[in-house]
C-alpha cells in the first residue's frame, strides 16, 4: 500500500509510571516529560505513549503499527542481576515492570530491524540487553571525574562530548565536538558486543553508542530534547530527526 508522502511515522515512548494516593485508594499513573514528545514531533513523527503491558502478544501489536521507538530515561535504575552484578549500596530505584516492559519492545524493535533510539536510561537498558554492563554509581567508582549530574538549567550544557569522527551521530550532528548536558549517577561500563562507543566525555564515560551499519539504533546517555540551541551547538536535537528520518524509511516501504 502506497503512503501519502505527508504522513508521519509513529514513534513509540516508553513513560514512566508511578502510583498516587487519592482519597486512600491507590492510583497507576503514566509520566513522561514532554520534551521527548516534542522532539519527536518536532522532527516529523507522531509520538504514541506506550501503554504497559505484560502480555507478549499486546507488545507485538504495539510495535506492529510503529516505525520507531524511543526509550527514555527516568529516576530508577537497571537491575545489577540483569548483568550480573551485585547490588552497589548507591543503588537507585529499580523499577522492574517498566524494566521487563522497555526490555521486550527493545528485543521486538531489535528483531525487526525498526530504529530505536534510547536516551539516558534508555542507553543504559540498550547496553545491557544486549550484553553490556553498568557502572553503577559514579561518584564513587569514576571518583575523579566530571560531575554527571549538573546542579543547573539542563537546557544549558554542562560539559564537552567527542564523537567518533565517520560515526552515525557525527554525520547527524554534523560535527565530532559537542556540548551537553548531564543528568545521570551510572553510566556504561562494558560496552555491549555489536555496538560501537562512538561518544566520549572528557573523563572517559560513555556517552554514545551505536551499532554500526544496518539499522539505526542509537542511544545517548545526555538530554538532547531538553538542550537550547547555540551557534557552538545550533541543531542539539538531530538524534531526533535521525530516529524520524529512518522511521520514515521504514513507512515508506511499507513495513
């Protein structure tokens, strides 16, 4: 079936999900920031929040009628046991139906070669699905870095950015020095075998992966959606418009 040439890919987004008391009854209740919609949109997708399910086949019929998925991040952890790791006494929130969730529209997208995009957390979860692990708590296993989670307006930068000169994120942002900001107390440790870490901070943490060739599946562990514009850095968002671009391939032919 031929596309209209106007039409939008989806992008799924995975929300975060916390429960509420009201008038001593317990309420589920679905948060995502609006930035990361924004973005999508901004960039030409229509972004569908994805409602959490633990039935395998609501998964699949979710991703049947998307182009994309965007993993985002949040206040909460990976499980260390995930990567075989004991617990660091830092250890956030674990959050494990939104874990187990994100975890099989991750290995759904994987399968079918749909792009995926995961910022922060959602790098975090790409890396150790598919075999990577975590630095679990920065400030005390990286001691003498950078400070990774920035006391400021995270639409301000916060520290530098080197991408791998040739990598995908290169070619989208169009340059191999960037500025971002920061908001994060585990990073990638072992990178995950099939992805490349095409982005560094001037400390050492990864702050990029991509599997090269192929599909596009990208994860940034910084909050481009969130940044503002700069002459030093004047399209933050091109990640964005690089998950939408390849979801529109994607429409385009049909699957």
């Amino acid at each position: 079936m031929n596309q209209r040439v106007d039409a939008r890919p989806i992008i799924l987004v995975s929300p975060d999900v916390t429960v509420r008391q009201t008038l001593g009854v317990d309420r589920r209740v679905y948060e995502l920031n609006a930035a990361y919609c924004d973005a999508v949109e901004e960039a030409g997708g229509l972004p569908l929040v994805a409602p959490y399910t633990e039935s395998p086949a609501q998964v699949a019929s979710l991703l049947k009628h998307a182009h994309g998925l965007l993993l985002t991040g949040g206040d909460f952890d990976v499980d260390p046991r995930w990567y075989n790791a004991r617990p660091h006494p830092k250890l956030g929130t674990l959050k494990p139906d939104r874990s187990a969730f994100e975890k099989a529209l991750l290995l759904g997208a994987l399968s079918t070669g749909m792009p995926v995009l995961g910022v922060c957390g959602g790098m975090q979860l790409l890396n150790v699905v598919l075999g990577g692990s975590l630095v679990q708590h920065l400030p005390e296993e990286r001691a003498a870095g950078l400070e990774h989670s920035q006391k400021f307006d995270r639409r301000r930068a916060a520290h530098a950015v080197t991408l791998t000169p040739g990598c995908r994120l290169a070619a989208l942002f169009g340059q191999v020095a960037l500025q971002v900001n920061t908001s994060h107390h585990q990073a990638v440790d072992a990178v995950a075998p099939g992805l490349l870490a095409c982005g560094i901070s001037p400390d050492g943490v990864v702050e990029a992966l991509e599997q090269p060739g192929g599909a596009f599946v990208v994860g940034v562990q910084w909050h481009p959606e969130t940044l503002t514009p700069t002459p030093e850095d004047p399209r933050p968002r091109a990640v964005y418009q690089g998950l939408v671009d390849a979801a529109r391939v994607r429409l385009a032919g049909g699957v």
